[in-house]
C-alpha cells in the first residue's frame, strides 16, 4: 500500500531507539530521510543503519525535499516552537516530541502556523495509544471502583549528578527539568484518565543549586468535585512510571503506565476490589499506533486526531500552572 513519507530531524536516542523502528513496523509509514544539524556524519551513519534512502546536513534540506509528507521532531525541547513552525511553512505535517512547546504562548503560535499552512500537528504523547488506558476508563465507567476519590501518577528515573553537566534534561534555558520532561506524562494520564481539568495546584520541588533546575516536584491537584490528585516527577530516584485510581469501593494500579514498549508492549492493569484482586494484561505498540494514526489522518485529510492540540492546549496550561506555583510558593489556579 502507499505510505506516508517521513523525514526524521535530529538522531536523538528517541528517535534512534524508538520511532524510526515503530515508522518501519508502521503499515502505512516509512522513513525516506533523515537530517542532523551539527553532525552530517550521524546522519549518514543512521541512513545506513536503518537502510534511509536520504541523509542531509541540515534540517532545511530536509525541509526543501518534496517527496517528504510529514517530519518527526525530538529536538530538545526549546527548539520545538522554531522548527515546527519552519516545517509547517514548508507544507510538511508534523509530529513533535512533548511537551509541544514551553509555553501556552508557543503552543498558540505552532498551532496557528499550522493552521495557516494547512498541515497537522500533533504533539507525541506516545503513551496515551497504549490500549491500557482505555481499559482503566471502562473499568472506571463501569462503577466496579466506586467513585474516584484519588488519583497518583509517577515517574522517574535517576539522572546522575556527574551527566547533568552535559544532558540537556539539566539545561535550564533549553527547556530542562523534571516536569517538562517527565512530570508532563503524570499531569497528561491524570486528566486523561479522569477526563477531568484540576482547578487548582500547588508544587514542591527540590531545585539543582547547580543548574536551576527543578529536580524533584511533587504536584498537589484539587478538581471541583472534591477529586485529588498527585503528580511526581523526579530526576533524583530510581526509574518508576505508574499510576493509581481510589475510589470508594476499590482501587486501579498501573505499573507501566507510560513505558511498557520496554516490556514487550505489555501494559499491566491490576484491580483490587475489597480481597479480590486480579491483574488484567495488555498488549499494544503504542510508538506504531502513533505513527500509523497521524499517518492515517493525513492519508485521509482529516484533521480529527484523536490527541488533538485543544488536549495539549490544556495541558500546557497546567504545566504553567505547576511552574507558576514553584515561583509564587502558593497554589494556583488551573
């Protein structure tokens, strides 16, 4: 069948690990190009790698080959907002790592670049098209929990103090920290998994005196219904990715909520209800069922993804609100 030409812009590891292999499992997807901007080399050494037809030294070239429809960016996180709206000018859709922009300010500015190009955008929040999720809000919906009281979402993973000089995770001014980099999956699975917007938030955090950064925060969320919820995020501890639903008569935990693609795809949803207890398996490659769903919109001209940029509109407002809170060291509204 006919498929969607990607170019890829940059050989970070998540691009070299994770989404040039989901674009080649794809049905509808194929990587025809790739560019570096400070390395032709890498380009080169990654095109033969992965049998790319076209390596360039620079994401530009990239952007002038016409036989590119659509560009994968996980460039660091400050240079999103410049080289999505340079791609969205070229006519090319895009896929943009999360978080799509540092601001509410740059996510507007993407969107309407977009919009005015005639392109699709979406941000990759890859872990939200693991079939687990939905299963969590079926067995919510269902009333087999109660009425959800509580939620926690976690993740982590230790970034030693002698590689921050050097990642770009410590690097204040490109968008480093823990919340824009981890923090953001927390924040997205708790209002996705409630389909709910918190009201109002206050953040602790522990700041790297070396690099300003927020290392460690620790979101307290309130909802309207009385709801709570918890994000954290953390640079300073062991790798940890989950999340946990109480409600009035149970509870809903989910071990690899964000990472299962190391685990074979295999995403846990484990249900206690009073002493029963049973875990449920499921299986899904969520790297691929991003690119074959963006792939599929743009086969069909239809600007209707399922992670629409209205949902990464509203979660760039409470990243702010978190970062607000850091700041002012009081709650703040949503």
């Amino acid at each position: 069948m006919e498929k969607i030409r990607w170019g890829i812009m940059g050989a970070a590891n998540i691009a070299k690990k994770q989404l040039i292999p989901a674009i080649t499992r794809a049905r509808n997807a194929e990587v025809t190009a790739i560019a570096t901007g400070s390395d032709p080399e890498k380009a080169a050494q990654l095109a033969d790698q992965f049998e790319i037809e076209k390596a360039y030294d620079s994401y530009e070239q990239l952007l002038e080959d016409e036989d590119i429809d659509a560009v994968y960016i996980p460039l660091p996180n400050h240079l999103h907002k410049e080289w999505t709206i340079k791609a969205a000018e070229k006519g090319k859709h895009i896929l943009c790592e999360k978080p799509l922009g540092l601001s509410v300010k740059e996510v507007e500015e993407m969107e309407a670049a977009a919009l005015n190009h005639g392109v699709l955008l979406m941000e990759a929040f890859m872990y939200y098209f693991h079939p687990q999720h939905d299963r969590v809000k079926e067995i919510i919906a269902s009333g087999e929990i109660g009425q959800v009281k509580y939620m926690r979402a976690s993740h982590s993973f230790l970034l030693p103090e002698e590689k921050r000089k050097t990642n770009i995770r410590a690097d204040k001014e490109k968008g480093g920290g823990s919340i824009y980099d981890v923090g953001c999956y927390g924040v997205h699975a708790i209002r996705n998994v409630l389909e709910d917007e918190p009201d109002k938030v206050v953040v602790h955090s522990t700041v790297d005196e070396h690099y300003g950064i927020e290392s460690t925060s620790v979101g307290y969320f309130t909802f309207t219904d009385g709801k709570r919820a918890v994000m954290e995020s953390s640079f300073d501890m062991t790798n940890k990715n989950e999340y946990e639903i109480i409600g009035t008569k149970g509870k809903i935990l989910v071990p690899r909520a964000f990472r299962p693609d190391v685990e074979g795809g295999q995403g846990l949803v484990q249900v206690t209800v009073g002493d029963i207890f049973r875990t449920e398996s499921i299986s899904g490659d969520q790297y691929r069922f991003e690119v074959e769903h963006l792939s599929e919109a743009i086969f069909n001209e239809d600007d209707n993804v399922v992670h629409t940029l209205g949902n990464t509109m509203d979660n760039m407002r409470v990243l702010e609100a978190c970062y607000r809170s850091i700041a002012q060291g009081e709650e703040v509204d949503c």
